[in-house]
C-alpha cells in the first residue's frame, strides 16, 4: 500500500513564457542571478512539503545548464542546507550522476551530509543523460557501454567504501590505493573518513531500459529503484523486470517492492481544465527532452522542428491528452487521482512509496500549490 509521498524537483528556474510557442530551448539563455534562483525555489518547496508531512524531496544533479531548466549541480551541499531549514523532510539524490565524480570524493561527500543532516540524505547514483555534462567531466557518454563500465566499478568503489572499515580496490578503472610507499610503510588499503552513520546505506538508481546486466547489478547491491516518466502506470514491464532481475538471484520480492513510481500530475476542479492549465509546461517537457531521447526514437525532421517555435504540433509529437488517456500522466480532479493511486496500489502490492511531480518548467507558486492539494485531498486517503 502506498504510505509514502514524494516529488521530484530537478532544479528548473521559473522560465517565463513557456509552451511550444515561445523561445526555443536552445535559445534560452538566463542570467547568474536568474540561474541562482533555483536554490530559494528549492528553499520555498522544502518549506512547503516539510509542513505537509511529505518523505522526500528528490533532486537531479546537473551542469552547464544556462538554459535554465536543470540548474543543482551539487544535491549533497544543497540537501544539507535544506535539512537545517527543516524538520522531518528527507531529501533525496535523484540522482549523482557517478561517471562525473571521483567515486570516493562522492562516497565522503555523502558521508559528511549524512552526519551533519542526522540520516536525512537518501543516497542515489545514476549514469547520466547529457553528452554536455559527463563529456566536459572527462567520463564517457557517447559510449554506453564504456559509461555503464566506469559506473559499475564506481558503485562497486563507493559501496566497498561505506560498508568496510578499510578497504582496497583494483579494477579496470582504479587502483586504491595506489601502489606507493607513505610515512614508512607499503599503503595497502584506504579507510573511508568519515564513513556514514547511517548504515547500511540505502541506495537508489533510476530505472530506465529494463536491461537484465542493469538490473542484476542493482539487486547483486541491494539498490532500489525509481520509475518515472509514467512508465509503471502504462505498462507493467520495468516493475516486473525488476522483480524478476530478484528472482534470478533467489530473493523473493513482492511486485511493486523497493521501488519508488514516479507520476507526473495536476490537479483541477475538472480534466479539461488541469489539462489546458499543464498544458504549456508539458510542451515544455517536450521540448527539452524529446531531442534528448526519453520520447522516443525521432527522426531528423522531428528532432529539427523541435528546435523550432510550434514545434511540438510540427513534429507530431503526443498531445498532453493522449498522455493522459495513457495513463502516463495525470490530469484531472483530486478525486480521480486517488482512484489512480489506488489503481496503482492493487496492480503493485509491494509499492509503498511514491513521487508525485510537476512538469519541468512549472512556476514554484503552482508547484507549492500543488502539493498543497495533494496533502489536503489526496495523501489522507492513504493514511
């Protein structure tokens, strides 16, 4: 049964004018003190679900983003200076991006917020998306497999770093330590300082393309996971993957458990109206990530009028109604959504934990307005 409620915020600043009529992503260009207004956006949604009873705020780890839709490139710093502006809130790494980090300057990292937040971090790595972000960091994007083989052996690193008193490592990718001599002796093995006080730690990874090496890989660390973009409630295929991926290895796991489902939402007195209201910040959505992949294989025509003011009708892209009717996002009353819920929690007995989100673009005011409703009308009939 769901008990749990989160959302996702991945760092966007309130835009302005937006839909698929206005200013072309790649036009967009904001200035430092437009940027920086990110993190009193994230101060005002952590106020907010904190004072509503809420788990988790979720953050995305992202750079170079001057176009002003993904601006937290460190969710360690900012999750810390939020949980001395709270109380109960936890706050969520959704994701470190591992391929952009040293693995140990990561693990340190996380193990200082997690002594100086008293255990309100949540932990979570992920590989990466933009070929701006993890190429400029010197880590591989473009080549998948290389990518996914630099993140294993870190999540190997960090794992061996937080669970061991002392540890050593040799991979393909690292040497720890390094074979040198120090103050006398032949180094042989690393003690992380601090390591966290919260152990074990747990760990969460995005669930993206269902791939069984993946998925053997989350479950041979005991990793949870997180779906989003609507997957779980249009198809069953990654919850069972996931669960199945546990069956290969002997464990038994209930469908739906040690994950959390992403669901992208708003709420008004009818559908009609949620829909014309999300409308803009849907398009939005679509042009950012639609170049990017998370819609589909486009073609180059598609991928071109994207780029262009009209581009989402251009392109024959899916209208927010067709979304909807999907079940990949949701649009409606308070009431509706809780059938939807309740919907999810019969299809998935083992889910308890949930990230109920606004469309990327969506001004903090209506964010904060959303999940007012949510906790009034929606989150007590889970209770």
């Amino acid at each position: 049964m769901i008990t749990k409620f989160s959302s996702l915020f991945a760092g966007h600043i309130d835009l302005g004018e937006m839909g698929e009529n206005t200013t072309p992503v790649d036009e967009r260009v904001y200035s430092n003190d437009e940027l920086a207004s990110v993190f009193a956006k994230s101060e005002g949604i952590a106020r907010c679900m904190d004072k509503l009873g809420y788990h988790t705020l979720w953050f995305a780890e992202h750079h170079f983003q001057r176009e002003g839709y993904e601006c937290i490139p460190n969710i360690l710093m900012l999750a810390l200076h939020l949980a001395h502006l709270t109380e109960n809130l936890r706050f969520g790494c959704g994701f470190n991006v591992s391929p952009m980090w040293h693995p140990l300057r990561l693990a340190e990292d996380f193990a200082m917020a997690d002594i100086l937040s008293k255990g309100r971090v949540t932990f979570g790595v992920g590989r990466g998306y933009h070929t701006r972000e993890v190429e400029t960091f010197g880590a591989p994007m473009l080549d998948h497999n290389a990518n996914r083989e630099l993140f294993e052996e870190q999540v190997d690193i960090i794992l061996k770093a937080f669970e061991q008193d002392s540890f050593s490592h040799e991979g393909k990718h690292y040497t720890l330590p390094p074979d040198v001599s120090y103050r006398g002796y032949q180094l042989k093995d690393l003690t992380l300082v601090p390591r966290p006080f919260t152990t074990p730690v747990e760990c969460w990874q995005p669930i993206v393309s269902s791939a069984p090496r993946g998925l053997d890989f989350m479950v041979k660390h005991g990793i949870k996971g997180i779906i989003g973009g609507g997957a779980a409630l249009m198809t069953e295929g990654p919850v069972q993957a996931f669960q199945d991926a546990h069956a290969r290895a002997g464990k038994e796991l209930a469908l739906g458990e040690n994950l959390c489902l992403g669901i992208s939402f708003h709420l008004a007195p009818t559908k009609e109206q949620a829909i014309a209201e999300a409308r803009p910040f849907y398009e939005e959505h679509v042009k950012l990530f639609g170049p990017l992949g998370f819609l589909g294989n486009l073609s180059d025509k598609q991928q071109f009028a994207l780029k262009q003011r009209g581009g989402v009708t251009k392109a024959g892209m899916p209208t927010l109604e067709d979304l909807c009717e999907s079940g990949a996002w949701y649009c409606g009353p308070p009431e509706g959504m809780i059938e939807t819920l309740q919907g999810v929690s019969q299809r998935y007995p083992g889910l308890d934990f949930i990230s109920a989100q606004s469309a990327i673009g969506t001004p903090e005011t209506v964010i904060v307005e959303q999940l007012e409703w949510l906790a009034s009308d929606v989150m007590p009939a889970f209770q």
